[in-house]
C-alpha cells in the first residue's frame, strides 16, 4: 500500500514547464484574490426579515416544536375536548358519537409539559398523518388567544434514523477512501457551510444573483478540490477548468432563462417567495440553482480528465501532447455519455411525481415539455450538458499542457528507462 501511495503521489512527468504552471498558479491565485474580494463586497449586512406568513404560529412568531411519543392509537368516537390539550392522565371523553375517526394518545418527551400527555383526533384521508403506537413525532406547541397551551402534529421525528444514515455514509466513504475521503467530506461541510452562511443570505439581501452564485461556486471549488485531492499541478488543472466551465454555465443559464422567460413559478416555494418574500428575485434564485447544481458533475468530470491526462503522460514519457491529448479524450467522451443521460435521468427523477400529474391531465406533451414546471427541469439538464461536454476538452487541454508542457524536453535518461522496462 505504501509504495502504490507514493507512487501516485510522484506519477506526474518529470518534465513540467515552469512557464505553464507559473501560469496557471498564478490564474488561479488572481482568480483566488477576486472571489475573496467578491465575497467581501458581497456579503450580507445584519437584516431582519419578518417569517413568511406560512411559517408562523398563531401568534405570529417562530414555531417551536417538541418531542413527542405514540402510546396508545384506536378508531373510535371523536370530539374529545381534550383535543391538542395538555393534560395529566387521561383525555375528555367525546360527547357524542356523531363521527368515527383515528385516536392518538401522545406522550410530551420535552419543553414546559413534559411528561404530561395530549391527544390527537385525524380523520383518515389524504396527507393526514398514519400514526401507530410506539412512533416518535414532533408536535408543534402555541397557545390560544386565551394562553391556553395547544398541541398539534409537526412530523415524524427523524433525527436518530438519519444521523445513523449520515454515520453509515461517513464510515463508508472514509473506510473505503481513506484520507483522501475524510478529507473530501470535510469539503463537504464546507460547501454546506457557504451555501448557509453566504449564498442564501446574500440572496435574502437582495444581492445580484449571479456575482453571488460564482463566488459562492469559486469558494466551494477552490475547498472541495485541494481538500480531497490535493495541492499540486494535477488538482490546479481541474480547478481551472472547472472555474471556466462554471463560468460558462453561468452565461447559459442567463441565456436560457431570459429566452425561455422561465419564471419558476409553477413551484409552490418559488410562489411562497414571490409572495412573501417579494424583494428576492425567483429568476435570481433559478440562476443560483442552475449554477449551484452544475458544480458536482463538473468537479467529476474535471478532475477525472485531469488525472487521466497526468496519468497517460506519465505511462509514456515518449507521447507527444497530441497523443495524450486525445488518448485523454477517448476516455472523456466515455465520461461525457455516461454522465449526461445521469444528469438528465437525475432531473427526471426528481420532478416523477410531476410527471405522473401530467400524465393523467390529458394535455398534450407539447404543453407538457414546454410548460414552466418541466421546462426548468430541461433547461437545467441542457445547460449542465454543454457545461459538462465543453469543460472534457478544455480541463484535458490545461491538462496536457501541464503534463506535455510545450518546449518541454525529457530527460535524457527517461528513453533508457522505458527501454529497460520494455526488455523486462
């Protein structure tokens, strides 16, 4: 295992061009000192915004919510009037019999009436919660207009099944990828990190779209590729055809949304915002989706494209740039048809249940492919195509370029090298 580790860590070419790599470091530090600049200019002033009408409890503030337990569940008469009320042992019972529907008696695990217990009355039909004895749930806690303290059912409570999920996926990546995999989630937090701490809020304040997500983007990048790769020529030569690649898809999403007049507003948080949030822009918001979700399929593709030109390089000293070029090529142009219909599959995925809607409606699939909500969806899959496609050749070229720099002359013993080997 050590010697694979340090061979891969020293299989770049002897041969690298100081003026090529003194070129591309110093891109990607001026590149480096502009998102920093940018992200100075950019970043959101202390603000207050009210919470959305959907948003707020009945007294206008913040929901809280507390943990909540099923312990015991029945069809039977309902209109308690114990119903969302706090109580000790047992609930009021119906007054009458006039209708049938589930009963829940809910333990309160946390807040000011722990311990204490509440009762649910649901009616079935669609949406309405299926809730069985023994199920952990989230209840929502306010008060009446007379202070009284109600209850009612927020969600199941998933916190222990998705931190074993997250755990599972952690000890996974790290068993199988080791540091470099560790390294690589650590890029992840990052990237979370920049999305909550600057790219919404950025957003929340009215900031252009645009500027925001390619910062956003730049900073993202810049953490997540040395982080699980890396610093050297092979990670920098991906992280500047990415950077370029993002920049393109920046200018195609514009493109596509102003000639498609893409408004987003066929989806209920879009709306939500439009209506609640009126100061922030949904094409804005659309822009920094398109922009956003074009960055893991480039970071794979870039880098894959780098490695293989440093790679086939370093197998044959004797190859010309061309050779590795397009050698590197074969295997981008696999990477391109295999990662576009995933793009594209991953879109449709996402949006079935729409899909399934339209199916049943009777329109025409005209109106259908053409209309606001699938629209996006295509516009999204097509602008991340050409961002994907055109980033193989540019990363490759950068690539070879670092790899098989031009003027680059071998050492004179690398010829006898091979030849001892070939003998071998």
């Amino acid at each position: 295992m050590t010697d694979h580790h340090h061979h891969h860590d020293h299989s770049e070419p002897l041969a690298i061009g100081a003026t090529a790599a003194r070129v591309v470091i110093g891109l990607l530090s001026v590149i480096g000192v502009l998102v920093v600049i940018g992200a100075i200019v950019l970043w959101p002033s202390a603000q207050h915004v009210d919470i959305p009408l959907p948003m707020q409890s009945a007294g206008g503030g913040a929901v809280e919510t507390e943990a909540g337990t099923v312990v015991m569940q029945d069809v039977g008469a309902c209109g308690s009037s114990s119903i969302g009320k706090v109580f000790v042992d047992k609930p009021e019972a119906p007054r009458n019999a006039a209708y049938i529907c589930q009963r829940s008696l809910i333990t309160i695990d946390s807040g000011p009436h722990q311990g204490n217990h509440t009762l649910f009355e649901i009616a079935p039909g669609p949406g309405q919660p299926d809730l069985r004895a023994g199920d952990h749930i989230r209840l929502v806690r306010q008060t009446d207009p007379n202070g009284t303290p109600l209850y009612s059912f927020e969600d199941y409570s998933r916190g222990l099944p998705l931190t074993l999920i997250v755990l599972a996926f952690v000890v996974v990546v790290v068993v199988v990828a080791r540091w470099r995999g560790l390294r690589a989630l650590l890029g992840l937090g990052f990237a979370f990190a920049v999305l909550v701490m600057f790219l919404l809020p950025a957003m929340l304040d009215g900031k252009p779209a645009i500027p925001v997500a390619l910062v956003s983007g730049a900073l993202i990048l810049y953490a997540v590729l040395y982080l699980a790769h890396g610093v050297n020529l092979r990670t920098s030569s991906a992280l500047l055809g990415t950077l370029t690649s993002m920049v393109l898809a920046a200018v195609l999403s514009w493109v596509a949304i102003e000639t498609t007049h893409l408004t987003g507003l066929s989806e209920e948080q879009n709306t939500n915002v439009a209506t609640y949030i009126q100061h922030v822009s949904i094409t804005g918001l659309l822009l920094a989706g398109f922009i956003i979700g074009s960055l893991g399929v480039l970071n794979d593709v870039t880098i894959t494209q780098a490695s293989a030109a440093f790679e086939l390089a370093a197998l044959d000293e004797s190859a010309s740039r061309r050779e590795v070029f397009t050698a590197a090529m074969r295997v981008g142009r696999d990477h391109i048809a295999s990662t576009v219909y995933t793009l594209v599959l991953a879109y449709a995925g996402g949006a079935l249940p729409l899909l399934l809607l339209f199916s049943v409606a009777g329109r025409s699939i005209r109106d259908v492919l053409t209309g606001d909500a699938v629209a996006i969806e295509i516009a999204r899959s097509a602008v991340g195509g050409i961002a994907l496609a055109l980033s193989v050749p540019l990363t490759t070229a950068i690539a070879v370029i670092l790899a098989r720099p031009f003027g680059g002359k071998q050492e004179p013993v690398a010829p006898a090298r091979h030849a001892r080997h070939s003998k071998g």
